[in-house]
C-alpha cells in the first residue's frame, strides 16, 4: 500500500531516502527515484549505500542530516521495517508524516524542521 501511495500521491520526478534494501523496490513499483537503488544502476553506489545507511543509523545531526538531503534534492523518507532495523526515527521527528499505514511512514523533506 506504501508503494501505491508514493506511486499515485507523490510528483514523478520525486527522490526518496530509502534505506539500501528498499531502494531496490522502490524505482520499480513506483517510478520514482532513490538515493541509492541498484548497485549497477546508481552512479558512485558504495558510497551512496553508505550514506543511506548512516543517515538511518543516526549518526548524523539533525541539522547535518536536513541540509544533506535538500542539497541532494531528496523530498521523502521512507521508514519502513528495513530502515528501522538500521535505527531509530529521533533525527526525523519533527519532519511532516504524510503516510503512515502497515509499519511504514512517510515524511516530507519540504517541511523540514
């Protein structure tokens, strides 16, 4: 239902922060893009991967985190199962939910904290 939602209410030249594993799903079900997708299919994937994971890892600050994602032109985040098991939502927490349904919430970047 998360990748309907996305499929059918996002614009089609949305980005998501997904985590590694879901950023395989995510271009295919939904037409969108990703940070990280396919490791043959994104351009400097290592590090990319990377990053994804310490973004959900909560290894960066808030602030850190907001200005990454805008200059990278990231507009949700996706926090389903895969990304909470790489940890907690603390540094997304006064991000907008606009989708929250069957363990996954969305949240906008646009209005950010």
């Amino acid at each position: 239902r998360a990748l309907e939602w996305v499929r059918t209410e996002t614009p089609p030249d949305a980005t998501l922060l997904a985590s590694p594993e879901m950023g395989m799903f995510i271009p295919a079900q939904t037409g969108r893009r990703v940070l990280y997708g396919h490791p043959f299919e994104t351009v400097d994937a290592e590090k990319e991967k990377r990053t994804a994971e310490t973004l959900y890892e909560g290894r960066w600050a808030a602030g850190e985190a907001a200005s990454y994602l805008i200059s990278r032109g990231i507009d949700f985040i996706w926090y389903g199962p895969r990304e909470q098991a790489l940890g907690e939502r603390a540094v997304w927490q006064d991000y907008p939910v606009v989708y929250e349904r069957d363990g996954v919430v969305i949240l906008a970047v646009e209005g950010k904290p």
